[in-house]
C-alpha cells in the first residue's frame, strides 16, 4: 500500500492553519488500519494505526478527555 494511491482527508472541523493531520479510510476494510499523516508534508510517512485504537480516539475527543484548545 502506496500514500499516493489513498484518499486524503482533513477534519471539516479544520481552521486550515497548517497543524493539521489527514486520514485516509480506503484501507481500513482491507488492511484494518487509519493511515495518518501530517497535512504539511504529504510526501512524508504515514502512521498506520489500527481501526480499533483510531476508533477508541475518536470517541475520547468527542467525549472531550482531551481537552479543548
């Protein structure tokens, strides 16, 4: 699995000042994995992180563990 091959997504919630990451969900049904890369550098490397951890920290920001900003 190439990152030019995934489609690359940012958070509608992005204010688009440069501190963003990307997700890319193509392979999650193949691979079971949520690449994440860092939006500033697109042809850097990108993190694979199992749908079950990614799942677990989607639900923690939406139920605020985090923090706000």
């Amino acid at each position: 699995m190439t990152t030019a091959s995934l489609t690359w997504f940012k958070s509608s919630y992005s204010s688009n000042g440069g501190n963003c990451v990307e997700v890319a969900l193509n392979p999650v049904a193949v691979h079971g994995v949520v690449p994440v890369r860092d939006s500033k550098n697109v042809s850097g490397p990108a993190l694979n992180v199992p749908t079950g951890s990614f799942a677990a920290f989607v639900a923690g920001v939406k139920a605020g563990e985090f923090g706000s900003v």
